[in-house]
C-alpha cells in the first residue's frame, strides 16, 4: 500500500535522454504573452516517446503535453509557478466527490464533450480507459495507481474480460452516462491527483487497438493527430471537434503543431538555438555545449529561464558491500568528496546547487543542514581519515562506483569523485552500465550490486510536485526494495525511517508532516547513506517567437497548454 | 548462368539462416550462458513500475521461457509462413516475413526497417555518386599525369582521406561549415526526396561529402593503379598506334578494363553501407538504418537486431551475387 | 661454397641479390614511406615512454584542474581551450585534465589493441588461410564459406553487442585488462578471413608451382610443406596486409571506443575523447581536434609505411 502511496505522488526520474525535473518557477510571470492564433509550433524529443498511448505513459513531459490531444477528468492548471500546481476540474465538471470516508469517489462529466469522430464521450469511455490502463502485459510503460488502489477484486484486463461491453470491473460503476464511480480498498484523500493521470482520458472502445493504439491515439482534446511515424515524428493539427465552450481552462494557440523523436541532443540545443526549432520537449534543460554559448552570449542570456528543481543528484553508499558495511567508513566517503566537483559535473552553477542533505529545498518544508561540513565544500581530509582509523580501514579501502553510461554528466560524477576520495586513500573502480537496465539488472538489484562491489551508486531523484512524501517515500523506505532488482531505494535500511514515514501518512496537521519530513532526512544522513550531491536547476532555452511562456508548478517546465508563436 | 543463380540463391538463403542464428546465439544465448534468467531478459521491457508478477508474464508473452532453439524455430516460423500477435483486444497477423514485434516498443520491425530505408538509400546513392566521380575521375588524371604535382597531390589527399576516421572529419565538418560558416544544414536534418528535393539534398550535403571524401580515397587509388596496369599493356598500344585520338584511348580502351575491379568492390561497398552506416549515421544523426540498429543493440531488443543483421546481410549476399554476374556480363572469359 | 664471380672487374663480385635486399633497397629510396615508418616508431616510443613524456612536458592524465576551467561554462579559459606552454593541448572541459597528456597516453592503448589484434587475426588468418589453400576440397569450402559468414556480417554491431554482454569479471580478469583484452578478441576475431582471403589465394597458386611439387614428390608430409615451403613463400604478402591492417584496427578500436563500447573511464583513448567531444566540439574545439589528430597521424603513418612497403616487395605495383 505505502508503495502506491508513494507512486501516486510520483513520476520517477529517470528513463530514456536527459529525464524531466521539477521547478518551483523562478519566473513567476509569463513571458511574451499572445492570445494570437496560428503558426507551427515545432517541439524535439532528443529520446522516443514511451508511448503516446494514455494508458501507457510515464513522464511529466508527456503528462504536459497530453493534456493537448486528451481530457482526463482533472488536470493541473495551465497557470504559472504556484497557480500550476493546483487541479482544477477538465473532463468533470467539478473535482471529485468522496463519501465512504474517502473510499468511494464520483465525478460527473461535462455535456457536449466528443471524440475527434463526433461521438460524444461518455462515462463508459473513461472507465473503459482505465480498465485497460490495468494491463501491465499490454501497457507496461505506465504507472500502476489504479492497480494498488482500486478495489479490483482479482479483475485484470478488459481484454480477459467475459462481459461483452468489456466493462465488468467493479470497481468503477457508471450509473449513466454522465456519472462515473470508483471504489476503493481503502481510503486516500488525493484521490484528484489520480484523476488527472492520462489513464482517464476517454478511450472508444470501437477504435482501440491494444498495443497498436498509440499509433492512432483518438483524441478529445484541442488537437488531433495528423500523422505519426513511430519513432521519426509526430504532427497535430486543430481538432475541429473540441468546443471551447465545454473547455474553461484551454486556449490553444498554434494552427499545428510538429514532434521530432530522436534527435540527438545536442542537435536540438542547436537547432532551438538557430530558431530552426521551438521546445526541447523534455523540459530539462540545454546541455553543457549549448550552455556555453547561451551563457556566454548576452543575447541569448536573456531568453533562459532557470529552474530550480526539485530533484536530488546523489550517491548512494550502498551498505551491502563491505567496507560500507561500516557506518564510519561510509562517514569517511561524505568527508572526503569534494562536491564542488560533483557541482561542476553537473555545469557548475547552473546546473544547481550543492547538496549537503537530501530535500530539495524547493519542497516546503525542507530544511538545510549540514553533518559532514568542510571548507568552501571542498572536503575533509583529516576528519575522513579519523573515520577511516574508525572503521578499521586507516588505509584506505577500494569500491566500486556505477553510473549510467548514456549520462555524461554522472561520468563526470564518477571520474570527480575518484580523484577526491582517493585524496583520503578510497580508490573507486568506475563501472558504466546502460541506463535502460540501471536499476534492473545492476545497481538496483541488491544481489547484483553486492557480488560487483557497487560501493558509490550514482543516481538521482525527482518529485513530480513539491511535497516530502512523495520525493522521499521510494527512496528511503526499506519496505519497497525488492530482490528481484528494479528498486530505486539503493541501499537505505533503517527501521526508525520506515517508522517516520508511517507516522507522517497519519499526521493530519502539515506543520508536523513537515516536521517528519526534516527528521528522516536527518536520519538517512546520520546514518550516512547517502552522499548528496547537486540539487538540480534546468536552464531552459526560449526561443524569441515563443509566446505565452511560463514555467509551471505542476510540471515543472514549460506549460505546453499555453505555448503559442509568431512564426507563421 | 540460370543453375548457378539458383545455387547461389540456396547458398545465400543458407547463409542468411547461419547469420541469423549466430545474432540469436550473441544477443540470447550468451545473456543465458551468463546466468539470466528469462525474468532478467524480460525485465528490460516491463515498466519502471512492474511487479515480479507482471514481469514473469511479460517474459511468457515474450516467449523468453521456452528454449532457445523454440525461440529461433518461431523465428524463422515467422519469416517464412508469418506469424500472429497479441496487441491485447485482438491478434493482428504479420504476413510473412514476419521480423516480429520489437520487445521495447511493440513496433512491428518490418514496417519500421523500411521506413529507415530510404534516409540510409539518400545516404548511400548521393555518397556513391559523389566518391564514384571523384575518385575515378582523380584516379585517371593522377594516372595520366603520374609523378606530377596533381598526382602527388591528389594521392596525399587521398591517402589522407582513408586515414580519418568519419565521426572525426563528420565533427570537424559539422564545426566549420554548419556552425561557424553556417552554409550547410545543422546535424540531424533530414526532408524526404519526395517532400522537398532541393532540402533534402541540402541536409544530406554534409555527410554526403564526408561519406564521399573516405570512399573516394580508396576509388582513386585503386582506379590510378588499374589505369597504370592498362596503359601499360599491349591492346592500348595498339590502339594509339590505330591513330586513334588520346581521348579515346583512355576513355573507351584504359578506362573500361580498369573499371572491373572497381566494379567489384563498388557493389560490394554499396550493400555493406546500405545495412546502416552506423558511424556517419551517428555522427550526423540521421535516422537510418545505422542509427536504428545501434539503438536496437544498445536496448537489447532481439528482434530489431535480428532484422538489422537480416537486411543487412541480404545487402551483402546480393551485392556480392550481381557484382559475379555483372562479371560475366562485362568479362567474356568468366562462364559459369 | 663457391662464389658467384661474374667476368667483372677485380674485387667486384656480383652477388645475387634476396627478395629482403632488393626490398631494402627500394624502401630506403621511397622518403614517403620511410617517413611513415619513422612515424611509426616515433608514436611506439611516444606509447612506450608515456610516462616520461608526460613528467617532462605534460601533467598526469588522471590529474584535474579545476582552475583552468571557467566554473559558469564548464570550458577552459583562454584561447582554444587553454592552450598555453604549460597545457599543449589544452584542458578538458569540466575537470580541467590536460589533454595533451590524455592524447600521449590514449596512443597506448591504441596501439597496444590494435598490434595485439593485428597478430591475433594475421595468424588466425594465416593458419586457416593456408590450410583452405593448401588442402582444398571440403576443408577449403568449409573455411572458405565461414570466411563469407564472417564477411556478410554487420561486424561493428556485433563487436558492440559482444562488448556490451561481458560482465566486470570474466577469464580471471578485470579492469582495464579485461576490457582490452575483450578488445583485442573481438577486432582481430573479426578482422582475420581479411589477411585469410589473401592467404588463401597465395596458396593456392603456390600449390600448383614446381618446388611445392618437388617437396612433395620427394616424400615430404603435408604438415612440413606447409612450414617449411610454403609460409616463408607467404611472409612477404603477409607482412604486408598486416602493416596495412593494423591502420584498420586502429580506426576499428576508435570506433568501438567511440560508440561507447571500449576501455573503461577514466582511462584515456581517443575514440572516447572524441565521443565526448560531441558534446564539446563547438565550445572547445581543442577536445575534438587533438585526440582526432592524434588518430589521423597514426592512422596517416601506417598507411604510407605500409604502401611503401608493399611497393618495395612487389615490383609489379606502384
């Protein structure tokens, strides 16, 4: 249960090119705002899409920019900083109404509402979409809420279905064609946040393919889909059965819009620079040869927009692998790493700022402390090598250290923190290994990780909106590694963490939620498991024809929903 | 000549089944041998959110469970007769050959290798044309002209050409003409013949041109040396004896026998660079068969690979056939 | 044994010249190749005195230098990515490590991988080669057709696949010494029906000529008609094609290298400088340009030595 808590208020980091992040939106105004219509706008992906399918998708970028091609029953506020971390009532025409002590939820839907067909969207259609949302088999990419959550009762797919309309889960009633019911096992008050995952956006029945179906997504958004070459392109056009009337909260402005997938990344920083391009879709930010020259070139300085994240790059020192076992020799790692070079790995300053604890301070709540200082952050020889003597290893000891091999910037992470721990005599073997079975079959498999030596994990972590549970539970809680690998807590067993976490999923008051929050954080970083390194900002380029610009809480990039041009 | 295409024919369908099963043997048997585990294959295309559950599942639905000679017997099942796949509601048949279903992303592989096909054809035909004229072009000047300044010249430079690696002169060119003088389309560009002719030749401009410049190296050479082995024999001496013009003889006399050999290894450069040029494809990134193909290795996703290796090898085998029957074609001597 | 004395003047014998003299003599008239070849040698000492160079000219190639790099931009300061007396070549971007010392120490394993597998692929070729030849029949369209396997496979797709299969420990070893050893297998495994295709050739004509028969008829077993009559026949084509290989093997362990699939970091190579340089290339050019000189030369030299060599040993060629 506490792991789908967990992944209720999540979208992981990770995943294929360079992951999306987390903003508290350092412009709170909007820049260049236009209700002007018209124009392409031109957006590049530098990876593939998991899926365009809603059933299938996992990123916050691709749950920005669905919001264009599907209406799902809530969704986050097309509205900059704060504003766009709140929900606000879409397919509904309210947010959700819980009875049954927050076990049972009810939405009603909004008239008039119609796939890009001209069939009107009915309540059967959203619970249809959530049913095949359920099948891992079919859609493995998406999160699995509904799955935890919903009162199943052994229901798997509604391709296994014996009902002939396909809707025989219980869990979901649909009284008429306006109402739509789900029950729970048990009671969760964030209920809405679920509502707002693509998973509810109405699927017809009629025209669901299965796995094919994400190559004709039907939408019930502003845009429809044109053309879509798997893996090359995608093109949108205006859906000409959207209404705005049944729509408060969309006011779309290009005529078109175009996707490129998989573009190297550092072709598109390039080509956005050139204006040949208008959204790195990704939202996290330019790479470090395109930071350079919009840095080093005042005209192109003014149209960045820094984002402070909140997401965490750390290490985890994985107390599996002797000598780590040892709390002083993990203690002897925090004061020998110069984190001024785990900054400069990550593009010094604009790629954030130095961790000395795991909450980004962006998330409320968060409070910065420092255990294990040293002067200018540079490191602690002498006190590492009191650890050291500590620990039973005076001289040294060697470990391994993995990254992901597709991220340059962890193998910059790596190669930093082998010069400066092997100032206090720890020598690191560095091991790269893919990033699409990291977590899999390496590091996140405890086995695996142990037989290696993967002493030094180098990861990263990001929440999907600011708020401690959700960026510390699948990082800290011991209860959710599992042996079979895919794990994302590397390495951090303390009973008293797992105990905090219960305690604050009770507390009803967010002062003393808040208060938890600071204990555990405090708690994994006595316990010395985890090495933090750079709480990460995005230098997000935009280019001068992008109008109605804005970094958005929910998302934590630019809000795609409001994005318009001046090229025509 | 019909009997010896058919006994190559068989030949290269045997190869084709070697090849294939050795790609299975690299990509399935050696994980296996390492210790994985069908749920440790698997668990390469489940969701960052899978449950042990979900991913032994997707390891049956897969197939990973049944043995290997099951695995590559569906294979070769699918090649030949096609083969039927679950997209959930329904089950769409692939008619043959069927490559499969890539793991990762549950594209079909067919539709996705043709649909790279003609970026790695642009690449390869304006490359080809270009190295084609320069280098044979520049071979028979230096030829004519030996020991003068164009030959030493022309054979440093060539010589220089086949000693750059292409993601080294693909960087440098990008550098100069793309960034710094801004002539030539930015890495990555890519139109379509048929959507805009003069674009696309101007985004394929760039790695044409570097593609061209190692390949004509190699031309050159080999074309200066065919043209000094003719000249020096007996029928050109003849001929210019004839009294027929010096033009002549080198176009229609020297040149064609010197011809044959690169012939040869054009046809057989031609089918190895249309099954991906890996490197050009990813120093420019263009979305060819190349690119395609190291994504598909670096994800682990079989039966992408096994179409790769499937496409690219038919390249090879039938490059290699129609250069031997050109030869008896162009050659009067070679009977079959 | 008696001397060849022709009718010349007193004191001057004419003696018969060996294939290796009249070689001899054509290389040190070819200034082009002897300067590849001088090249060459230069670039094995720079490898094997890295160290030494490094002390004297460079800083440790694993060193960083944070105060070389501009902390906002993450490249060098000064010109051309810092180039100054104390760093030739520049730095590297982010950690400031001195290029020209990663460029002298990249040579070795270079060099290292590709003469290893040079010699793994020359023999392997070699010994089949000259069985398929010399035997014929069956054992000859045997290895012949695995030749054609070989050739008809996409080998850089397959080098990445087989490189990225192998786990941290294998065959007792790891490292560095695991991963160039891996190397040096899956080039010179890859690259032997090459040098075998050639040698299979030569035999076979071999085969057919007078002394071959005289051996043969004269009661000498196969296994020493093919040491003792035919390989010395075939040691001058296959110095030749091996001079001309290892140039190959170089580019083949750059591109590996290159793709991500090579030696481990921090160690350096070219390839993988190149590669990260893509990243780089436009901010600070020196990262791209020195370590793909540093290819081009080496690449350059084998090549002329190679040429000439074959020139010298093949007098119908130019």
């Amino acid at each position: 249960m506490l792991a789908a808590l967990a992944a209720l208020v999540l979208v992981a980091c990770g995943g294929p090119g360079r992951g999306g992040g987390t903003s508290s939106g350092t412009s709170g105004g909007i820049h260049n705002p236009s209700d002007a219509r018209g124009g392409t706008l031109r957006y590049a992906n530098s990876g593939d899409w998991d899926s365009l399918d809603p059933a299938d998708t996992y990123y916050a970028y691709t749950w920005n920019f669905a919001r264009l091609y599907g209406r799902s029953l809530v969704m986050f506020k097309p509205a900059p900083g704060a504003q766009g971390a709140t929900l606000v009532p879409d397919l509904a025409e309210s947010l959700g109404r819980s009875s049954d002590g927050a076990k049972t939820w009810t939405y009603t839907l909004r008239p008039g509402v119609k796939f890009e067909d001209g069939t009107p969207v009915t309540s059967k259609d959203v619970k249809y979409a959530v049913e095949r949302s359920l099948d891992k088999t079919t859609f493995p990419n998406g999160p699995t809420y509904f799955n935890d959550l919903l009162d199943l009762q052994g229901y798997t797919s509604p391709y296994a279905d014996p009902d002939p309309d396909k809707l025989g889960l219980k869990a979901i009633e649909t009284p008429d064609d306006r109402t739509i019911v789900f029950h729970l096992r048990k009671a969760f008050s964030g209920f809405d946040y679920l509502a707002q995952t693509p998973a509810t956006m109405p699927v017809p029945r009629a025209e669901d393919s299965g796995s094919k179906y994400k190559e004709h997504v039907i939408s019930t958004g502003p845009y429809a889909f044109q053309t879509n070459e798997l893996g090359k392109r995608f093109t949108m056009v205006r859906n000409p059965q959207w209404d705005p009337a049944t729509d408060p909260n969309r006011r779309p402005l290009p005529d078109r819009i175009t996707v490129d997938l998989n573009v190297n990344a550092d072709d598109v920083d390039n080509r956005l620079i050139s204006g040949d391009l208008d959204v790195a879709i990704e939202g996290a930010g330019v790479g470090p040869s395109a930071q350079g020259r919009v840095l080093g070139y005042q005209g192109l300085r003014a149209n960045t927009d820094s984002a402070s994240v909140a997401r965490l790059w750390y290490t985890a020192l994985n107390p599996d692998v002797a000598p780590l076992d040892n709390i002083h020799c993990r203690k002897a790692v925090l004061y020998a790493a110069d984190r001024t070079g785990y900054q400069r790995a990550y593009g010094g300053g604009t790629g954030g700022e130095i961790a000395t604890n795991m909450l980004p301070p962006v998330i409320p709540g968060a409070k910065r402390f420092d255990l294990y200082p040293s002067p200018k952050h540079t490191g602690d020889i002498v006190k590492a090598r009191d650890e050291l003597a500590a620990c039973g290893q005076p001289n040294g000891f060697t470990t391994g250290i993995s990254y992901r091999a597709e991220r340059p910037k962890e193998k910059a992470t790596a190669e930093a923190l082998q010069q400066s721990l092997a100032r206090a005599g720890i020598k690191l073997e560095i091991k790269p290994y893919p990033l699409g079975d990291y977590t899999r079959l390496y590091a996140g498999k405890p086995d695996y990780a142990k037989a290696n030596d993967l002493g030094l994990i180098i990861y990263g972590w990001g929440a999907d909106w600011p708020d401690g549970y959700g960026f510390l539970a699948q990082v800290v809680d011991s209860r959710v590694i599992r042996a079979t690998g895919g794990n994302t807590n590397l390495g951090i067993r303390d009973p008293a963490i797992d105990q905090m976490l219960d305690q604050a999923l009770l507390a009803t008051d967010t002062a003393a939620r808040e208060q938890i929050w600071q204990g555990i954080d405090r708690k994994v970083m006595e316990d010395a498991f985890v090495l933090p390194g750079v709480w990460a900002r995005g230098l997000l380029y935009r280019p001068p024809n992008l109008t109605n610009v804005f970094i958005s809480d929910g998302f934590q990039m630019y809000d795609y929903l409001a994005l318009g041009t001046t090229r025509r | 000549m019909g009997a010896y295409v058919v006994r190559r024919m068989i030949a290269a369908v045997i190869l084709l089944l070697i090849v294939t099963a050795a790609t299975f043997v690299v990509f399935f048997l050696v994980p296996r041998l390492a210790g994985a585990t069908p749920e440790d294959l698997a668990s390469r295309y489940v969701g960052r959110t899978a449950s042990p559950e979900v991913i032994h599942q997707i390891a049956t639905k897969l197939g990973f469970t049944d043995p290997v000679w099951v695995q590559y017997g569906r294979f070769v099942k699918g090649l030949v007769l096609g083969a039927a796949y679950s997209t959930g509601p329904t089950t769409v048949h692939c008619p043959a050959p069927c490559f499969g279903y890539s793991f990762l992303t549950q594209n079909p592989v067919l539709p996705d290798l043709l649909d790279r096909l003609p970026v790695t054809m642009s690449l390869a035909a304006g490359g080809a044309l270009i190295w084609l004229l320069a280098g044979v072009s520049t071979g028979v000047i230096s030829a004519l002209r030996r020991g003068s300044i164009f030959d030493r010249t022309a054979m440093g430079v060539a010589l220089a050409g086949v000693s750059l690696p292409i993601f080294f002169t693909g960087l440098l060119a990008l550098a100069i003409f793309s960034y710094w003088l801004g002539i030539t389309a930015p890495g990555g560009s890519y139109v379509p013949i048929e959507e805009n002719p003069l674009r696309w030749a101007y985004d394929l401009l760039l790695p044409w041109v570097t593609l061209a410049f190692l390949y004509a190296a190699g031309y050159a050479r080999l074309t200066r040396a065919g043209m000094l082995d003719t000249m020096g024999e007996d029928f050109i001496r003849t001929a210019r004896a004839k009294g027929l013009p010096e033009r002549t003889v080198v176009l229609k006399h020297g040149l064609r026998s010197a011809l044959t050999p690169i012939l040869t290894i054009f046809g057989l450069d031609l089918g190895l660079l249309l099954g991906g040029a890996i490197l050009t494809e990813s120093t420019y990134s263009l979305p060819g068969i190349g690119k395609y193909s190291v994504d598909a290795v670096v994800n682990n996703d079989l039966p992408k690979v096994l179409g790769v290796v499937l496409v690219g090898s038919i390249f090879i085998i039938v490059a290699n056939l129609v250069v031997d029957l050109l030869y008896a074609v162009v050659d009067p001597r070679v009977r079959y | 044994m008696p001397e060849m004395s022709g009718q010349g003047r007193a004191g001057t014998a004419i003696q018969g010249r060996s294939l290796r003299q009249i070689a001899w003599r054509r290389l040190k008239r070819d200034r082009v190749a002897l300067a590849g070849g001088a090249t060459v040698i230069t670039l094995t000492l720079v490898a094997i005195f890295a160290p030494v160079i490094v002390a004297v000219l460079g800083h440790p190639p694993l060193e960083f230098h944070y105060d070389k790099i501009d902390p906002d931009l993450q490249v060098p300061r000064g010109h051309f990515g810092g180039i100054s007396p104390d760093f030739l070549f520049g730095a590297e971007p982010v950690n400031g490590r001195d290029v020209f010392s990663r460029v002298v120490y990249g040579s070795r394993i270079s060099l290292l991988i590709a003469f290893a597998a040079t010699m793994l692929s020359v023999l392997l070729g070699t010994v089949l080669g000259v069985i398929s030849g010399y035997f014929g029949g069956w054992v000859d369209t045997l290895i012949s057709r695995t030749m054609d396997v070989f050739l008809a496979f996409p080998l850089l797709l397959f080098a990445i696949a087989l490189a990225g299969v192998v786990p941290d420990r294998a065959f007792g070893l790891t490292g560095d010494t695991l991963r160039i050893t891996l190397m040096v297998f899956i080039i010179g495994f890859f690259s032997w029906p090459y040098i075998g295709r050639i040698v299979r050739g030569q035999a076979l004509s071999l085969r057919e000529r007078e002394f071959i028969d005289a051996a043969r008829s004269l009661g000498a077993r196969s296994p020493r008609i093919l040491c003792t009559e035919m390989l010395p026949n075939l040691a001058a084509p296959i110095l030749v094609y091996s001079t001309l290989l290892i140039p190959t093997n170089i580019l083949f362990e750059a591109a590996l290298s290159f793709l991500g699939v090579g030696v481990r970091p921090p160690t350096p190579t070219w390839g993988g400088m190149l590669s990260e340089a893509t990243h780089w290339f436009q901010i600070a050019p020196n990262f791209m340009l020195f370590p793909g000189l540093a290819i081009f030369v080496t690449v350059l030299a084998f090549n002329l030595f190679g040429d000439g060599l074959r020139d010298a040993l093949d007098p119908r060629s130019r």
